[in-house]
C-alpha cells in the first residue's frame, strides 16, 4: 500500500489530498474560492494566492484526520507543478517544498492537465491506458493519445478560447456572472436550441475554434436588443451550449473510428456539463468504454494529482504556469 498526499493550487480551488495506490481516495478536501472572486466576474490572480495560502494549513490538517494518516504514514507528496497561475502555483509548490523536507519524504511535480485524465481512474479503478482522451478544462480542449502511464500525445486542440473560455464568455454576454459555465448550464435546460439556432464550429482535422460562434452569439443579442426576453436568453444559452458540446464530439467521434480505441475518457470541469455528459455517452456508445470522472472530481482537485503523482514518475517541482502535455 502507498499514501500519497496531493496539493491542488493551481486557479481558484484550494485541495489537499490523500490517495492510496493511485486509485482509492481516503480524503479529498476542497475549497473553492467563487464568492471571493464573485463581484469582479473573474478570478483576481494576487486574491486567489493569498487566500491559497491562508486556507491550506487547516485543509492540511482537515484532509489527514479524515483520512486517518499521519506524516510517517506517507509514501511520498505530489504538487501542482502547471499549468496554472504562477503566484497561485508558487503557493502550492512551496508547501509542498517544506513539508517534503520537514518530514523527509519525495516530492514530484505534477502537470495539472494529466491529472484530470487520472480523475477517470480514481472513478474507476480498474481503468488503464492506452485510452483516448478528451480533457476539457480552463484554457484547454484537448485531444489526446494515453498509450501508457505518464506518456501523452497531444492529436487535436484549439486554436483560440478553450471550451470552458466560451462558455465564461457567453455566460458573461448573457448577464449570468461568474462562474459562468454552470450559470449556462442551468439556464440551458430551460431553453430550446431550435429557436435560436448558431452555427457549429467546424475546422478540418481534429482542431477546435470557438471564437466565430462567440461573435455570432454577440451579434444576435444585438439583434435582439432591447426585446430579449427570458426565454430568449435560455434558448441562446441552450444553443451556444450545443454548438459547443457538439463540435467537442465530432472531433472525438472522429478520432474514435481513427483509433479505434478500448477506453475513452473525457474529463476537466467541462465534463460537468450535463449536454456532454448525455452526449458522450450517445456518441461513444459501444464502440469503446467511456469513462467520466463523478462531478466531484471533474473540477480542480488534489486527488488526481495524488493519483497522478503515483503513476507519473517523479519529476521536479518546478513552477511552469504554460505547461503542457
């Protein structure tokens, strides 16, 4: 059996982990920092560090009660290394740094975006590479190839604003605040997409782009002026999200009869979204095993990087805010 303890600081959660064997979760705490960024409509880079370090001694504490540990029952601690916000992953790093050396443990860096491929694993156990995977978190919507633990290649990105960037984007457009991707969700299930239909993205290969559905969602608000209505906003809302998550799926349907893998995983907070959860499974179908993480660990959070941590290698600690796969 190997513990491992994980540290999430990467945006605007704050999470402190602790896994065992990569796969079993004994605590996983998580503080989000949303009504602290709420009023600017985005989050304060300098207010989401300092609060980071002000909250992670007691989630320290809080995340090895639950899990019953103490210090010498650890194997080794994991750390969000990139990318990220550089003072937020400065925070974390440098906890991590002292604990390591204080209790005489190894510490490993880990890059945040393999750990939401992880997230699929700590929601299955018995999940393992090669999968296909299709990450959509924070400025990413990527397609990638795991062919073992800890090797990725990158088939299909996006060449401007991530899917979750459209969806903060849009969101703001239709006054719903911040964060705006839930906020869009639960105003989509009210609305219709086939009264107010927008064009699907759509660029060769296996490349995104959302910024030309963004301009003809700004277009027709303008349009509609000042006789926009309630439902007006649900169905633009409900549009907009199915232009997204359907141009998501279309590229992965189209890496699935390329590859024609066993195991797919779609995961990052995107994969909360209730239209792509839906749709995944429909598109996928019995061609391949799919699995999303449970919406607890879709989000920011210290157990996939603890689980990410165990099977990746150790890798140094160093702060990249533009890492990559």
């Amino acid at each position: 059996m190997a513990l491992t303890l994980g540290i999430e600081t990467s945006c605007d959660e704050t999470s402190v982990a602790v896994v065992e064997d990569g796969r079993r979760v004994l605590s996983n705490v998580i503080h989000s920092q949303v009504d602290l960024h709420r009023d600017f409509g985005g989050v304060v880079p300098e207010l989401a560090a300092r609060d980071h370090l002000e909250r992670l001694p007691q989630l320290l504490d809080l995340a090895m009660d639950r899990a019953h540990v103490k210090p010498a029952d650890l194997d080794q601690l994991a750390v969000t290394r990139g990318p990220g916000l550089v003072g937020c992953l400065l925070v974390g790093v440098g906890v991590g740094e002292g604990l390591a050396a204080a209790w005489d443990k190894p510490l490993t860096g880990v890059n945040h975006l393999w750990g939401h491929i992880y997230a699929a694993m700590l929601s299955r156990p018995d999940l393992e590479p090669p999968l296909l995977g299709l990450v959509v978190s924070g400025a990413h919507s990527d397609l990638v190839r795991m062919p073992g633990h800890g090797r990725f290649e990158v088939i299909g990105r996006t060449r401007d604003d991530a899917a979750g960037e459209a969806f903060d984007k849009a969101a703001r457009m239709l006054g719903l605040g911040f964060p705006g991707g839930p906020a869009l969700d639960r105003l989509a299930r009210r609305g219709d997409p086939r009264r107010q239909q927008l064009p699907k993205p759509s660029l060769p290969g296996l490349e995104y782009s959302f910024s030309g559905l963004k301009t003809a969602l700004l277009y027709r608000l303008r349009d509609l002026g000042e006789s926009l209505t309630e439902q007006d906003r649900a169905d633009l809302a409900a549009a907009f999200e199915q232009s997204v998550v359907e141009s998501l799926l279309e590229k992965l349907d189209r890496a699935l009869e390329e590859a024609a893998p066993r195991e797919v995983v779609v995961a990052g907070g995107v994969a909360a979204n209730t239209l792509l959860r839906r749709r995944a499974a429909e598109v996928v179908g019995d061609r391949a095993r799919l699995t999303m993480p449970a919406l607890e660990l879709c989000t920011d959070n210290a157990a996939m990087i603890a689980a990410a941590g165990h099977y990746s290698g150790r890798f140094p600690a160093d702060v990249d805010p533009s890492l990559s796969w």
